[in-house]
C-alpha cells in the first residue's frame, strides 16, 4: 500500500535521533531546561529534599529549592523533521555522580548550565567533558537575581578553551533553549570535522 507521504512524492524520512547530555550544578535549571523544550512529557525523578539529606546537600543560593534530581531528567526535540534529540539532564548534586559515566554513553554532546552566582558548581562538569574530549557548550542560565557578565567575562573565570561557546539563556524559555541545543549540535559536528581532519592528517 502505497502511504499518504509518498503519494506526495515525499520519501518518508526517518529521523537521525542524537543523545545530548544536560549538566551543571546543584540547582541550576537543568530540569527546568528540559521541560521547557520537551515534546514529550519528561520523565523526572524528583525527590524531595530531605533533612536527611541537609548536611551533604548544599542550596546555599537555591534556599527556594525542595525537590533535585536523583537519577536524570530525560525529553525529546525534534529540531527538524529529520533531527531529534534526545535530552539527558543529570543530576546536579555530586553523591549522584556515579550516574555519569552511564548517561555520557553514546552522547553527541553536552550542555553545561551554569549559574554566575554560583560558577563555581560548574567546574566539576566543565572538567568531566573536558577529560573524555565530550564536545559541551557553556549555557549561562540568566536568573533575574543574578548581575549579567558578558559571555567572555565568563569563559575567562571557567578558563574555557577559546573553541567552547558560551552562550547566555533563559532554562524557562523553550526559544532561546533550543538556540542552545542547535548551538552544542553544530559545535559537536565542527569537533567531529576537526577531528577527522587532523586523524586523515596524521
Ligand atoms: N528565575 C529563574 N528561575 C529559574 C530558572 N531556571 C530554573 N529556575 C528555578 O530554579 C530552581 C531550580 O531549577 P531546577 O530546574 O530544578 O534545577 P536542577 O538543575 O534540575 O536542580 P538539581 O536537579 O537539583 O540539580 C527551580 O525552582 C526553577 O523554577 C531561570 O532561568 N530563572
Ligand atoms: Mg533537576
């Protein structure tokens, strides 16, 4: 049988699916992130945070917060009708880290959000793609509280390698998180060219 699409003259297509990985630290809108763009309802794993967990847990700065991410966040784009991505939020606070290594799998590349209040929670992301050569970008996550610092102001203080972007966003708004997303595909796939380039080289 012959279907509606090609009837048209329109080849189905079948969509490539690419892993990319959402990180940063505790707090600062991964999973906002996420649900901002998803087109399938994400999946969460909120708890709350518990006293339990007080001493370990730090929201100093996020006195607000009372659910994190203990296992990942996980959602869905379609960039284009032949691009969707499939989007891996990992948890921000370190006990969950072990969870890494397992969500880095496969991954095109990542996302590391970061708050200028709090940079510094950052770092251990930053290193984590830097070490396994995991293409990131920088997502500057703009909270109405926090003072704006040009991009490059930030990619000093993360001692950035003048190749990542940095790009400031708003988590909440599904607009200028796709900009992000559609930044860390093509910053991935100019990575992959390079590196070809240089492997053919020798
Ligand atoms: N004002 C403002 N608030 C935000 C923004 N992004 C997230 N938030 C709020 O900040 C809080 C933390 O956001 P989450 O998305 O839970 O952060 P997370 O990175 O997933 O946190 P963990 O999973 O615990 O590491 C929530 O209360 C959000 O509503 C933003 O861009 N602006
Ligand atoms: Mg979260």
């Amino acid at each position: 049988m012959i279907s509606g699409r090609s009837e048209r003259g329109k080849p189905p297509v079948e969509p490539v699916t690419l892993k990319i990985l959402v990180a940063g630290g505790f707090g600062v809108g991964k999973t906002t992130l996420v649900g901002a763009v998803s087109e399938i309802r994400p999946l969460r794993t909120e708890e709350l945070l518990s006293e339990a967990g007080r001493p370990v847990d730090d929201t100093s700065g996020v006195e607000a917060k009372h659910t994190t991410t203990v296992a990942m966040d996980f959602g869905r784009i379609t960039l284009r009708e032949d691009l969707v991505l499939y989007l891996f939020g990992t948890p921000g606070q370190e006990r969950f880290w072990f969870m890494w290594d397992e969500l880095s799998e496969g991954a095109l590349g990542a996302v590391v959000l970061a708050d200028t209040r709090r940079l510094e929670d950052c770092f251990a992301a930053v290193d984590y793609f830097e070490r396994r050569a995991i293409p990131f970008l920088v997502g500057v996550n703009c909270f109405e509280e926090a003072s704006r610092y040009p991009a490059d102001t930030v990619r000093q203080a993360l001692d950035l390698d003048d190749g990542v972007p940095v790009l400031l966003c708003d988590a909440r708004e599904r607009e200028s998180v796709k900009e992000v997303l559609i930044g860390v595909v093509r910053h991935a796939m100019d990575q992959r060219a390079a590196d070809r380039r240089r492997a053919t080289l020798g």
